[in-house]
C-alpha cells in the first residue's frame, strides 16, 4: 500500500471518527438538558415565543411574551401574554392557585393541591425534560453566543429530529437548540413543520427566545403572589 493511500485512508477514517463523535455528543449534551430540567428545583424564566406562517411565500407572525417559574414543592407561576393584549395565568403560593384571564378580568381563587403542578407540564419547559426520549439524529451543527438575562451565553448549537404529533400529510421538521455549555439550558428553541395541500405549501416555525433563564436559585416570594392590578401592567 503506497504510503498517499495510506494517508488517504487515514484522512477518511478521521472524518468518520468526527462525524461519530459529535453525534454521540449531540445525544449526550441531550441527554444532560434532558436530565438538568427533571432535576430542576427552582426555575424563572421569561422571553418570547415567535410563530411564523409562511405560505406560498407570504410571511406571517404572532408573538407571545411568557413567564414561567416554579420553587418547590409546590410554587408556581405560568403566564402568558397574547398578542392584542390578552393574557393567561396561573399562580400558586402552594397556599392559594389564582386564575386569572383578561380583558374579561375572570379571576378565582381556589385551594392549591399537588394537582396544581400539571399546569406546569402543558409548558414547553416541561418538554425540555423529555428531550432525550423525544430525538434522534442529533448533531452539533456550531457553536454560538447568545445574549440572556444580560449576559452572554456561550452554547452548544445542536440539531435532531423531534417526535410530535402532527395532522396527517404534514413533515416534521428538525428542531435546532442553542444550549447553555455551563448550565446544560436550552436559551433558544426553533421548531417547524412543512405541508402541501394542492396547490399551496406552508411552513410553520416556532422561535422561543429567553431573556431571563434563573434555574437553582432563591426566588422571592412576590414572584409567586397575584393581585389583578399587577397583572394589568
């Protein structure tokens, strides 16, 4: 064997050996998300989720600012803020679970208990947990900053293949993370999907930017308090 085949086949071989290694590391850095959010103790985040609808080229969006914490064992806000105005929320002192929609102004209070805590699995930050049970074909496609809460964030930029549920004749495409190297947080999802009805093609995307993301720390206990004026802000 000459000794350029040899080169050759070495060069090939290490490109295989990279290619492998970052898609082991892809799952692996999934796995760790996966893994730091089932563990999370106390959370606070907030930003913005971006939809956009683009069909046969015409472009159309919505955005909606949420606000999502929980301290355990039973602590928790979910809020949502629609564009127009309109928002959502639910906000439990592990005493009293207020519910609370505007404009109606429709607000109860009722006694918090343990069931309470489902209100925080119909959040995408509850999917967070699930990601190394929900993906296949990760890799790590680059390395970006981000800017959360004010401070750079240096990420991991990892991409897989997502299970969703989705109408019949609708693709799934893959979902893209911008992970936090340090604290294994995701700081940016975008998800899309792609379909054809005769004539027309439509993709939908979902951009979740954060711009506070506290996990493990002390939070104060207004955080967890509701009063209708506050909401009003």
């Amino acid at each position: 064997m000459s000794y350029l085949s040899s080169v050759a086949r070495l060069i090939v071989a290490s490109g295989v050996f990279t290619v492998a290694a970052l898609g082991q590391d892809a799952q692996q850095i999934l796995r760790q998300v996966a893994e730091t959010y089932q563990n999370l103790k106390s959370y606070h985040f907030q930003g913005v989720s971006l939809s956009e609808a683009n069909v046969d080229g015409k472009r159309s969006t919505a955005e909606t600012a949420f606000d999502i914490a929980f301290a355990s064992p039973n602590k928790l806000k979910v809020e949502y803020r629609y564009p127009g105005g309109d928002s959502w929320i639910r906000v439990s002192d592990g005493v009293t679970l207020a519910r609370y929609r505007s404009p109606s102004g429709d607000l109860r209070r009722e006694p918090a208990s343990r069931d309470d805590l489902k209100i925080l699995k119909g959040t995408f930050i509850s999917d967070f947990g699930l990601l190394a049970r929900t993906t296949s074909s990760a890799r790590v496609v680059g390395s970006e900053t981000l800017s959360v809460g004010g401070k750079d964030i240096d990420c991991y930029v990892v991409e897989a293949q997502q299970q969703r549920v989705v109408p019949d004749g609708t693709k799934v495409l893959p979902t893209k993370w911008w992970i936090d190297k340090a604290r294994s947080i995701i700081a940016k999802q975008v998800t899309a999907t792609s379909s054809a009805y005769a004539a027309h093609t439509t993709v939908n995307s979902r951009t979740v930017s954060f711009t506070l993301a506290r996990v493990n720390e002390e939070l104060p206990r207004t955080l967890f308090q509701f009063e209708p004026a506050t909401a009003a802000r």
